[in-house]
C-alpha cells in the first residue's frame, strides 16, 4: 500500500479555512507545506501555529512552487473561477470550496480548465461528508423507508451574527443566499434525490433589510421518479444554525440534522423483510432515534478522501460536474423566486 503523503496548499484562513489545515495537519495521508491568505496576521498566527514552511499575501506565489501536489481554497466566492482555473493550469490538484461558482458560467470555465490540464477539481459539498446524512442515505438506499415520495431541507443561519468577510464580501448582491449558503440543502437533496427539473420558487426582505438580497426565499421542486421536495433558505432567522431535513417515504420516514446527535427513523412493522430494526421495536408513530456522531464540518473526511484519490490516481468523489449541477439548480430557484414563474431546470453534459 503506498504510504506517502500528499502535500497540500491553503489558501484562505478564515474559522473554516483553519478547519481545513488542522485536519490535513493531524493527518498521515497530507503535508501542509504553504498557507496564504490576505491578512499577514492570519499568515503569520498559522504559520507559527502549525509549523508551515511557507508562508504568504499572494496566492499568486504558490503557482510555481514544486513543493505543492493539490491545493485547499477556503476564500471567498467570487474569486473560486480565477484562483481554481491558475492553480489546475499550473499543474496542481484543487479542493475548492462550495459553492463551486455563482454561475453557471464560471462553472463552466472551471471545469474546462479541469479538462484541458487532466488535473482533479473537487468540490467542497461538506454534507456528502456529515455522518448523520450519509447514514439518511445508506438507509434510504436499503429501502427502510420503501420509496422516497417527498424530501425537504433548509438552511437556517443567521446571518447578522456572522462576520462580513475581507472586503465583505458577503454582502456582494451577486452572491444570492440560495447559492452561497443554500447549496449545501441543494446539494444533499440532489445527493439523495436525483437533479430536480423543475421549480417555483417565492421570496421576501424582512430580516437583514440593509443587506441588497432577498434573506428568506422557499422553493419546491419536482425531483425524479415522481417525487416532490423543498429547499426552505433563510440568513436573518433569529435561532441556532440548522440544516434540519426530512424524508418522506411510503413505508417510513426519516428526520435529521446536521446539529443533532441523533436521526429518527419512523416506520411500520414489515414482517419478513430484511431490516436492520427488529420488528417488534417498530411503530409508525414512534420514533426509532439512532445515536450520530455531531461532525457538522467533516473536513477531515473530505480531505482524506481527496488525498486518497491523488495516491491512488482515482476520480474525486464530489466532482465538478455535481458542483457546477447544484449551482445550476441553485440559480434556477433563484430566479424563479424573482420573475414568479415555474421554470424547467437544464443540466450541462456531464
């Protein structure tokens, strides 16, 4: 088995960019050998803190160093096209973070630049990752729960109490709520669900009334196979952050959270059906509560699974064609919020 390590790149090191380096730092499959981020005293704290051999203000500088095999970016939205598109022509892997892009366009633009280098871009969906939706899946996938015939998620953050971001970048107008946070409910519906294809969408302004988007917008889709679900987004909610999401089937249903240590599975009694549920424990109206692990922000699992595809040379998991997919799906909700219309959603050519 080969026991080398991957030597990685971070560029951005924000709370979540520093997740990102303390998990490729404790583990034996990566190297941090570089960190770069705007700020010189973010640069300077992590390069002290982790023991970094290189240390920068310019990304730019990274491109020509050998030393670095794959690259981290934890940076801001608008800049995911320009920094992924540099870092793959220069002959490095990239773990970019969600979303891929705020268009279609520069969604496109990247995963050219992935085709033309033959390098791998990843993308940053963290709950493909979570343990308590990828045991959603693994149930559902079993059969549980008999057939899927209606799933919701939703974002709920707040906003007002997050930092505005180097250059607040945040609260650039083209950066839509439904895309940047709302992805990540997107993202798993379409992990579980399959690419929606059509969707209305309704949206208002009544919380953070200074920023220059809509903060609360509630969209239904038509997933395939008949099923129907929903993406509820809201960035001034006044609670605790959640991505709270349930799934509706003919012969149960499932409820879990990103923030919960626990799922409940309901369900009725199905004699002589395989189940990992002991008949006589079941009832459809109460709850079969399986203990989760909180990992909310897996990004050690994230990060391994991207290394272990560079050292055995294997696609990536999360790939850019399911990034530039959710981003698609993503700004077809939002535009069907703003024109309040239904509109047919079209996927690219994977």
């Amino acid at each position: 088995m080969n026991k080398r390590k991957v030597n990685f790149a971070l560029v951005g090191l924000s709370e979540m960019g520093m997740r990102h380096a303390f998990s490729i730092k404790n583990s034996m499959k990566m190297e941090l050998v570089a960190v770069c981020d705007k700020l010189e005293d973010r640069v300077s704290e992590a390069v002290n803190t982790l023991d970094v051999k290189t240390g920068t203000t310019d990304w730019r500088e990274l491109l020509s160093n050998d030393d670095i095999e794959a690259v981290v970016l934890c940076i801001p939205d608008q800049v995911h096209v320009e920094m992924t598109v540099a870092f793959l022509e220069a002959g490095k892997d990239v773990l970019c973070e969600k979303p891929m892009a705020l268009s279609v366009e520069e969604c496109e633009e990247m995963r050219a630049a992935e085709k033309r280098t033959g390098k791998r871009l990843m993308i940053g969906q963290i709950c493909r990752y979570t343990p308590s939706f990828i045991k959603t899946r693994e149930l559902i996938e079993q059969g549980e729960i008999g057939e899927l015939y209606y799933v919701e998620s939703e974002y709920a953050h707040d906003y007002s109490l997050a930092s505005e971001g180097v250059d607040r970048w945040r609260l650039d107008p083209k950066r839509e709520p439904f895309i940047g946070g709302g992805c990540h409910a997107m993202d798993l519906l379409r992990w579980i669900a399959g690419n929606p294809y059509e969707v209305c969408a309704f949206a208002n302004h009544k919380c953070l009334t200074d920023w220059p988007v809509n903060d609360c917008i509630i969209s239904i889709f038509k997933f395939p196979n008949n099923v129907i679900g929903k993406v509820f987004v809201s960035i001034g909610c006044k609670r605790n952050g959640t991505m709270r999401s349930v799934f509706y089937g003919t012969k149960g249903t499932i409820i879990c959270d990103n923030n919960s240590n626990y799922l409940s599975v309901f369900k009725e009694p199905l004699a002589g059906k395989d189940s990992i549920f002991p008949d006589k424990h079941i009832s459809q109206t109460t709850p079969i509560n399986l203990a989760i692990p909180i990992n909310h922000h897996n990004t050690t699992y994230e990060l391994e699974s991207f290394a272990d595809c560079i050292i055995n040379d294997t696609p990536v998991p999360t790939t850019s064609y399911d990034g530039e997919c959710t981003v698609v799906a993503c700004v077809a909700a939002t535009q069907a919020s703003k024109i309040g219309q239904t509109l047919e959603i079209a996927y690219p050519e994977e």
